[in-house]
C-alpha cells in the first residue's frame, strides 16, 4: 500500500467515525444504492434552497445539481439576493471536530422576505454554518413552519435540522443529523437516528455531505410523490 492510499483510507475512516457506525457503509460502499432514480413526477417542481453565509458548498451544490438533473428547478435563497461564501467541511484524524476551509461562493436568487412559500413543491436545508445564522429570521422560520404545517417535501441535512426545530416542535419525530447536535434534537424531543437518510413523512434527514447519495434520492422519491 502507497502513502496515498493510506492517507485516503484514513480520511474515510475518519469520515464514518465521525458520522457513527452507519457511516462506515455509507462511505465505504461503492456499489448501487438501493433507491432507483425518480420517475419524471418531479420534472418541473420548484425546490426553495435554504442557505446562509458558510453553508456547506458540497451538500449545497449536490442538491442543486440532482434537482436539475431530474428536471427540478431549484431556487437558492438567502437573506438578501447575493453572492455567497460557503465552506468545506472535512475530517482529519488529528483533530476532535469538523475543519473548516473556504470554497465556492454561489449567487443567490431571492431573498427570505420575498419568498412565497406557496410557490415552492419542495424544501432544502444544507448544513454547515448557515443553519445557525438563518434559524434566527423569522422568514426563514414562517417557510420551514409553511413546508412542516403543510406535510410538504422538507430535506436537511447535517446542522439543518437545527432549522427545523427551531421552526416548530419535533416532538416524536425521527430525524438524522450531524452528531454535534444529537443532544439538542434529543432534548426538543426528536428521536435521533444515527442514519444516513431517515424518512419521517415528507421530512427527510441525514448526517452529513456522505451520505449525499443515499439522502438525495429518498428527498426526489418523497418530492415525486406530491
């Protein structure tokens, strides 16, 4: 075995042992995943991305690309319509948490405060930093609020749940997040399952940018079928 690879397998096992047991096969596995691709029920439907200053560039870009892909438009929003920084989150062995580097900016589209949610089929929540800043606008919290009243198509993923939450009461629900915050989906009464995609309803959750390949296409299956 060269340096290379070993550096590239201490990465991965880094990876898993951040996102708990299930994510040793989550980034291990590199075979078929157990979901097909939706059917052509979600071409055309109008997905809100929910972003903030730092959201995570991998999970923010992957789901923009999947939607349209499968002919979705997704939309990006953010507190104002402008240009984004957002942020590589990665693992390294010698560290006990999360780094943090710049990567690259996006443009958002619409602004909270104009967003209607009733145009939208859908919603996505990234992780990384932006979860914290846009869980403090009561915009942001009246659309989360909207998709969740509604039973409508809502996706987060690592710290996006922390919207969720902070949006309306979880009590019950079953929810996959980035184990840093397992203690405050536990206490606003979410059961946490250490999972790469969880399916609660139209909600769907997971841990990190991972686990991307299994989260996307349960969220487009759940999108398809409203």
């Amino acid at each position: 075995m060269n340096q290379s690879e070993s550096k590239k397998i201490s990465r991965r096992q880094a990876i898993a042992t951040s996102l708990g047991a299930a994510g040793i096969a989550a980034v291990g596995t590199t075979g078929a995943l157990a979901e097909s691709r939706p059917s052509r029920l979600v071409k055309g439907k109008r997905v809100l991305i929910s972003i903030g200053e730092f959201s995570e560039g991998l999970e923010t870009y992957y789901m923009i690309y999947r939607l349209m892909e499968e002919g979705a438009v997704p939309v990006v929003a953010a507190s104002k319509a402008k240009r984004l920084q957002m942020v590589v989150h990665d693992f390294d062995p010698q560290y006990s948490n999360y780094t943090e580097k710049l990567g690259y900016q996006i443009e958002s589209q619409v602004a909270y405060k104009d967003v209607s949610p009733a145009e939208y089929d859908g919603l996505l929540i990234p992780g990384g930093r932006g979860p914290e800043e846009i869980r403090q606008y009561d915009d942001v919290l009246k659309i989360v609020g909207y998709f969740m009243d509604k039973k409508l198509p809502l996706g987060a993923m690592c710290h996006g749940p922390q919207v969720i939450y902070a949006a309306r009461p979880i009590k019950g629900r079953r929810l996959a997040a980035y184990h840093g915050i397992r203690a405050d989906v536990e206490l606003a009464g979410g059961v946490f399952v250490d999972e790469p995609a969880v399916v609660d309803g139209s909600m769907v959750t997971s841990r990190g940018w991972p686990d991307l390949p299994y989260f996307m296409p349960k969220f487009l299956k759940v999108l398809a079928g409203k």
